[in-house]
C-alpha cells in the first residue's frame, strides 16, 4: 500500500457514505469507527456484526476500499477484538501515510 492510498482509507467519506449505527451516530472515517466500537454496546455490535452480515466488514470493503480490514472484521467474533483490528490498522496506515 502506497502514501496516497493510505491517506485516502483514512480521510473522511462522502455524506452519503457514511455508516449510519443503529445507536444513531453517524461515521465518517475510521477513527470514528475506532471511537464507537470503543464505547458500543454489546448489543448495538451484534446488529451490525452477527451469522447473517457484517455491515463493519462491508463499509471498509465497500467504501473505505480497505479489503484488508474488511477481510480481518470478518474473521472477528466480539466488539473488542473488532476494536483490535481497527486499530491496528489505523496505527500501520498512518505509519504509511506519515501521519
């Protein structure tokens, strides 16, 4: 992954991209998510992460472009370790963006 690339998984979305939490916050880049998974409510997780989907994997999939994230919050079972994964990828990509 190069600088710019990794500049741009940071940044903020587009308003209309913007993951919506069923808790009613609204997020628009990753160290938002970081920050809501932090204080999330088990069951507030598990809407958004169970068997069925996992809308976390999809939104860094789909509109981050963050294949690698999206493919480690699938792997995960509970919000801390989601948290986890997060925020390694948060350190390493502002490593490469030298943020």
């Amino acid at each position: 992954m190069d600088k710019e690339i990794a500049k741009k998984v940071l940044s903020d979305v587009n308003a209309e991209q913007c993951f919506w939490v069923n808790n009613g916050a609204v997020l628009k880049n990753l160290e938002e998510l970081y920050q809501a998974l932090s204080k999330m409510k088990k069951e507030t997780y598990i809407y958004h992460a169970n068997k069925e989907k996992n809308d976390f994997s999809n939104w860094a999939k789909d509109v981050l472009n963050d294949d690698k994230l999206a493919d480690e919050l699938l792997k995960v079972k509970s919000r801390t370790n989601a948290l986890s994964k997060v925020k390694q990828r948060i350190q390493y990509l502002k490593k490469t963006a030298e943020i």
